[in-house]
C-alpha cells in the first residue's frame, strides 16, 4: 500500500538464502490472488488475503524499474472470488510472511503451485536512493527482472524456467 499522497510506489525484490525469516515473522497470510489485466502498462489485480479482498490498479514501472503508480480498494470477499471466475489463466497461491528488519517491513512471499520452489522478499522504500538494512537471509536482487512479478509469474510459472 502506497504510504504517499502521489500514489507511487518504490519497492526492490530479492531472493532469499534460507528461510530464516520464518522465524523472525510477525504476520503470515495466505494469498490468492489473479489478473483481469496483466499488461505491464496496466495490471489490475484481484486478491483475497486471509479474510479480505482487494482491487489493485499498477502502472508501468519508471526506467529504473522501482517506482510506479499504485491505487487499490477494499473490496467485498464474494465480489474477489467472482472476479477471480473472470481472471486470465494461471492464479498465483503464496503464503506472505512480514518480518520487521531495522526501519523496515519485509513481505517474503513463498509460492506453491506452478510456483513452488520460489521464494521472493521485498521492501519496500520511501526514496529510490534510500538505505535499509540487509538481513543474513537476503539474496540476490531481482528487482529489475521481470519474471519475478507475480503478473508474470501467472502467465509464465516458475515451473518453467528450468
């Protein structure tokens, strides 16, 4: 969720090296969540965590690939699972679990399915240029790789890399 009034949103995505960050979570919630839109200028997303749904819009991400436009609504949870009927193939199942390192909250979402076997962190920042701290479990960085948006992964799963 966007915490500015410009609805913009800055985040950077790693793998992980362990699953260390199972311990040191405060939240854990399972996702379902889907596409009406996976187009990167616009994805609309529909998902059901725990026992809320939300409606998403994105933008296309900047030339730096770590900011883009974010609005999203509270939505009805029957009003998710009918539009989640209507979702292009391939919805995505994740577990997110939420550890707080230093000034900073990271979502380490771990997926099953097509997916299983992927585990990816983010976090999310207030500047582009701004610091955080790294925990032992952080891998490397693929903010910049678009295979590891969750748009994507619905349409070409992890499954598939190898």
């Amino acid at each position: 969720m966007p915490h500015n009034d410009k609805m913009i949103e800055i985040e950077r995505k790693f793998l992980t090296t362990s699953e260390a960050f199972k311990k040191e979570a405060f939240a854990e919630n399972r996702i379902t969540q889907g596409y009406l839109s996976s187009v990167p200028e616009r994805t609309v997303r529909v998902r059901i965590k725990g026992n809320k749904a939300l409606l998403t819009i994105k933008g296309a991400s900047n030339e730096s690939g770590l900011s883009r436009f974010e609005w999203e609504k509270e939505i009805p949870v029957e009003e998710a699972t009918a539009l989640l009927n209507l979702c292009e193939k391939g919805v995505v199942d994740k577990t997110r679990f939420e550890v707080k390192v230093g000034n900073h909250i990271f979502e380490i979402d771990e997926f099953y399915g097509e997916n299983t076997g992927l585990i990816v962190a983010e976090v999310e920042l207030k500047s582009e240029n701004e610091t955080f701290e790294k925990p032992i479990w952080l891998g490397k960085e693929v903010t910049n790789d678009n295979r590891y948006y969750n748009s994507n992964l619905s349409k070409n799963p992890f499954a598939n890399w190898h």
